[in-house]
C-alpha cells in the first residue's frame, strides 16, 4: 500500500521544481542579507529591500521623499534625541545611514517582516493604538507619521499614537482628502512639500506638520 500511495502522490517536472528551488534558495539568502543589513545598517548593502505589500496598504517613498524626510528629521532634532517612525518603514534606513550616535530611532510597524531591525522595530497595529511599551511615553522629539489607510476612523486612531508618543514636533504624511482631520484633531498644517512615491498613485497626498517646515524643506 505505501508504494501504492507513493506513486499517487503527482511529482513536479524537473524544470518546475529547479525553479521553485531556485526561488527558496533566493528567498532564504535575501532573508540572511536583510539581518544582516539590519543589524550593520552603515553597509553597502543598499540593494537589500523589502518589497512593498499592497495588501498591506504599503507603498514606498521614491528616494527625492525619502531622503527629504530624513534630513529634516535629523535637522528639526539637531541629529539627537528620539525619531519614532509610525507606518513609514522606507525612512528608516535612509535616516539610520545619516544619523548620529546620539539619534535614536524607532521604527512602530504592523508588518513583521521589519523584524530584521531588531530592537528598533515595535510591533504596531493601529486598530489598537496604545498598546505599546510604557516607556515610550512621552519619549519621542519627532513623529513621522503615514497611517496606512487614507480613513477618518484610521487617521483618529494613529493621532492616539502619536499623541502618546510625542514630546515635541509631528510630521504627518497623508491623503490630501485627511487635511481636514489633520488639522482638527492633532492641529497640524498643510506643508508646501509633497510626498510622492516610487509607484505613482491615483490619490493626492499631502504633507503636515505642527512647526513651520516650508522654511527649511528645498522643494
């Protein structure tokens, strides 16, 4: 009955299975190289990304955004103190290459996959927006912020976290249709810089924030 079974069970063409092994094989050494590049994150392995998942809301920052975003973070900061990162997770490398030693950041994200920055990654679903480690309260100098759904009940729930979070200043990169949220819930306003996004999207988005950030952005 065994070899019986056995000979039931289909076997993949030999081609199939060489490319299905192939693809495993890659999987396993990107997964080896993204701890890697977390855990030296002034590498050269700039090349080692984490795709986005649409399913997941996400879509990355093009590098113009990216790096907009981080150096202003490290000059509102003065290149010190403490960056959280909510839902942004294309900042974070671009701001860890800049940074100084004494700039801390926190990357609060659903996805887990950003696990690899080990202790800088801190689990985050919005639908629960303060379960989060006590000790970051009050904590954080600047908010970056990019609630991962363009909805009033999304936007008011990520404002929770961010409240809990900030000291200081926010950033809030969002819809255009959110400015009215924006500013009536965490009292932000509309900036002159515009993020934009490695895949083009249909929807408008905005920049916010709770200082005066047009005089220091080169748009």
């Amino acid at each position: 009955m065994a070899d019986s079974d056995s000979e039931d069970v289909p076997a993949l063409p030999a081609d199939t299975l060489a490319i299905l092994q192939q693809f495993q094989q890659e999987q396993l050494e990107k997964r080896r190289k993204l701890e890697e590049s977390a855990q030296n994150p002034h590498s050269e392995s700039d090349d080692i990304e984490i795709e986005e998942d649409w399913q997941l809301s996400q879509f990355w920052y093009d590098e113009t955004t990216a790096q907009t975003l981080a150096k202003e973070a490290l000059r509102c900061t003065e290149n010190k103190g403490r960056i959280a990162l909510i839902s942004c997770p294309t900042l974070y490398r671009p701001l860890v290459k800049l940074k100084g030693p004494e700039c801390d950041v926190k990357l609060l994200e659903f996805d887990r996959r950003f696990s690899v920055y080990g202790e800088s990654f801190i689990f985050y679903d919005y639908n629960t927006p303060l379960e989060l480690p006590s000790d970051l309260l009050k904590s954080f100098d600047l908010v970056i912020a990019d609630p991962p759904f363009l909805s009033e009940e999304c936007l008011l729930k990520v404002a929770e976290t961010i409240e809990w979070l900030k000291k200081d200043r926010v950033i809030l990169c969002t819809g255009a249709v959110m400015q009215k949220v924006a500013e009536d819930r965490l009292h932000l306003r509309k900036c002159k810089f515009t993020p934009h996004h490695k895949n083009n999207l249909g929807n408008e988005f905005s920049c916010y924030s709770n200082y005066d950030m047009d005089s220091f952005v080169n748009l």
